[in-house]
C-alpha cells in the first residue's frame, strides 16, 4: 500500500460523515458517504483489496433476455450482466487504489446530512471516478411572468424567478406543494399562463379552489394573486408554519365529522411539509461544512471557488 493507513485509519472516528480521495496534485478522485467513516475506508484499502470486489450474485441463464432481433440487443441488457458489473467494480477499486495518496473526510450530526453532502459536492465537484451526478429539487417561483407560478424543477428555468431550495432528494416535494396548495390558491401550471387567456374551460385545481385560476377568470385580481405569491414565500422562509396550522385545523375537522381518509391525506401532505423543512437543503450544508470544505481544498482553491458560486447564486432573497 502506498498510504500510511494504519496512521490515517486510527484518527478517522467511527462516526457518519463525508470522505474524500485526493490524488498528488490536491484533485479529489473520488467521494463517499457513510454511517461509519472508519469502517467504510478501512473497507477501501483493506490487505488484499485489489482481488476484492463487489460480489455478483449469477443468475440462472432461463432468465435473461434473449433478444428477438439483433437491435433489441442494446446497452440495457449489457448493462446488468454479472460480468460486466463485476468488471465495473474492479475497474473502479483499482483506480481508487492507485490514485488516491491522501484520504480526508468530514464528520456530519446524521446519516442524512452525509448523504445530502455527498451528492452535494458530487455535483459541484465532479471527482472522476464518481459516475453520480445528483440533482436535487427547487421550489420556483416565475415573479417575471404576468402570472407567476409555482414550479418544482431541477433546473431553474428563469433569472427573475424566485428560487428556494435546493431540497434533499429524499424529500416528497410534490406531495408537500400539495399541502401549499390547498391553503395558498397559486397557479402551478407546467406552461406559462396569460390573464383572461384562451382557456374555455377552467383547470380541476379551480374546480377544487386550489387555484384563482387567473387564466380563465374575467373576475380575478392581480393585486390579491400577488399577495398570495407573496404568503407563499412568506411561508416557505418560515418552514411552512402557518400552511401547517391551517392544515392542522382543516385535518381537525375532517375527524369532526368522520371524514377519516381526508383527515389521513391531509396528515400525509403535513408530514410531508415537515420533512421538507427538516431535511437539510443543499446551501444549508454547504455553508455548515464551509469551513471543512475549505481545509479539504486548500490544495486546489479551484474547489470553493466552486462552492462560492453556488453558495452565492442560491441567495434566499426577493
């Protein structure tokens, strides 16, 4: 082995955090997560490591695809053969193994946070052996549009629109918008919508008063939609708070009367609210972790620059 391991691997806690793989020059080869930070390296570089891969469980020949034709042959199949996944991890330890001359790492509070961090820094970073580049979910809100919208995406899609996130992936985005939604009536429309536009028919979500329906209403008030865009940031940089007080109460009454499965969607929509508030947004991390950030990458300042950026595109203001 190349790195002092037994020095390396006595400091490292057993506790969940972030590691990093970093070759001679200070680039990062590749990052990782784990409940265990010492048992996780340790697995990586372990005596004998480089005849241990991930095992492959065969399958019995019946029950792979044989293809009809030869174009129905593709990647897909290819992909999931034992074979080629035992290869693709042999390939990927050896160059762990090989690259990497200096392990760092960063100790999280959670589980969640390490997982939320890695992909994190997956994204920004893009180390060369990690193949995963996750995205992670916003809230948008389209203020340049003459109807602004609510929007969940990966990518924000305009420079004047409001942006609140990113969220972590485990979060159920849309079930908790659902929540928003029924106590902040706002259009969430996949496509840009014009007042009193060509719309004969009203959307379901006004049918249901989930939404003034601005598009189609002859009657609707610019200046009331606008103050209900505005109770919906308002809600967002408050956790939600008052959406789930109100939600507590329409819940509340839906037991009342013995309307148990609406009260059960109801509570489904507010724990989802909880979640998507608890579990760290990735800002939120990066800002907590800057400094470790920072003495991870202070070989190669390229690294928070990287962050800097991002830290400072994904500004909470209006």
């Amino acid at each position: 082995m190349r790195l002092p391991l037994k020095e390396i691997i006595s400091e490292i806690p057993d506790k969940p955090g972030v590691y990093f793989f970093l070759d001679n020059n200070g680039l990062i080869q590749y990052i990782g997560k784990s409940v265990n930070l010492k048992k996780r390296i340790t697995d990586h570089f372990r005596k004998g490591s480089e005849q241990i891969f991930k095992k492959v469980i065969s399958k019995d020949r019946d029950e792979w695809h044989t293809p009809m034709y030869t174009w129905d042959y593709t990647a897909k199949y290819l992909e999931n053969m034992p074979s080629l996944l035992y290869n693709k991890e042999r390939k990927k330890k050896e160059k762990i193994i090989s690259n990497t001359k200096t392990i760092k790492y960063i100790v999280t509070e959670t589980e969640e946070e390490a997982l939320t961090l890695e992909g994190s820094l997956i994204s920004i970073f893009r180390p060369e052996i990690n193949r995963l580049a996750w995205k992670y979910p916003f809230i948008e809100i389209t203020l340049g549009e003459k109807i602004p919208r609510i929007l969940t995406s990966y990518q924000p899609l305009a420079e004047e629109s409001y942006i609140y996130g990113p969220f972590n992936i485990a979060s159920n985005i849309d079930l908790a918008m659902e929540g928003f939604f029924m106590i902040i009536p706002v259009c969430n429309s996949e496509n840009p919508v014009e007042p009193n536009g060509r719309y004969p028919h009203s959307c379901f979500r006004h049918q249901v008063n989930r939404c003034l329906a601005p598009c189609k209403n002859t009657d609707w008030n610019p200046i009331e939609y606008i103050q209900q865009i505005d109770l919906f940031i308002s809600e967002l940089e408050n956790n939600g708070q008052g959406v789930l007080k109100e939600l507590n109460l329409q819940m509340l009454e839906a037991i009342k009367v013995e309307n148990y499965e609406g009260a059960a969607i109801i509570r489904d929509r507010m724990q989802a609210i909880k979640e998507l508030f608890t579990y760290k947004a990735m800002p939120t991390l990066l800002r907590k972790y800057y400094k470790e950030i920072g003495e991870i990458t202070t070989q190669k300042t390229s690294y928070i620059k990287m962050v800097d950026k991002l830290l400072e595109n994904n500004k909470q203001t209006r």
